[in-house]
C-alpha cells in the first residue's frame, strides 16, 4: 500500500469519527454530516480498492488515479460550496422577512 492510499485511508477514518462525534454531542445535524459521511465512506472505498479510481482515470483520460481523485474531491467540494450558498441565501431572505415583521409588529405595538 503506498503513502497516499494510507494517508486517505487514515483521514478518511478520521473524518468519520469526528463527524459522528459531533453528531453524538448535537453539534452538526444529521442532513449536514451526511454528506461528509458519505465522502468519507467513498474516500475510504477508493483507498482499500485503487482500481476504482484507476479505470475512472483511463477512461476519462487522466495521467494518473492520484489526479482523478484530487480533481473529483475538488469538484465534490466545490458542488458542496455552492449548495451551502444556496441555503445561506434562503437564510438570509428569511432573517430578513422575519426583522421586517418584527418591525411591524413592534410599530403596530406602539402605536396602542
């Protein structure tokens, strides 16, 4: 087994464990880990069985499995970056809403 594999197995296990435990401690909810859940569980099959990554990389043309693993990671965390994007904005819209009639409400209280 040669040092990458070793080093994405490790952290992959690792990755795992931290996000269970901050679930266990109510600290993540259960939507938002299972994702890195899953990565974590695709890094750590990609680590024990190379030649997944391997035929991907042939058939998508990469030099090597190493470039096709980093540039799916990339890919997987930028689509991960835009979807949290898109629930901050909906967040946003929503704090916004609810100061609105907050402020309201607050205005209609003061004038009784």
């Amino acid at each position: 087994m040669d040092t990458l594999r070793i080093c994405l197995l490790l952290i992959s296990i690792l990755t795992c464990f931290f996000v269970l435990r901050k679930i266990r401690k109510s600290q993540m909810r259960i939507e938002d880990s299972i994702f890195w859940i899953l990565l974590s569980g695709g890094l750590i099959i990609i680590s024990i069985f190379p030649q997944i990554p391997a035929f991907f990389s042939r058939i998508l043309g990469f030099i090597s499995p190493s470039n096709f693993i980093f540039i799916a990671i990339i890919f997987l965390l930028i689509l991960k970056v835009f979807m949290m994007s898109i629930h901050l904005s909906q967040l946003e819209n929503k704090l916004h809403s609810l100061a609105q009639k907050y402020a309201v409400d607050h205005a209609k209280s003061k004038e009784k």
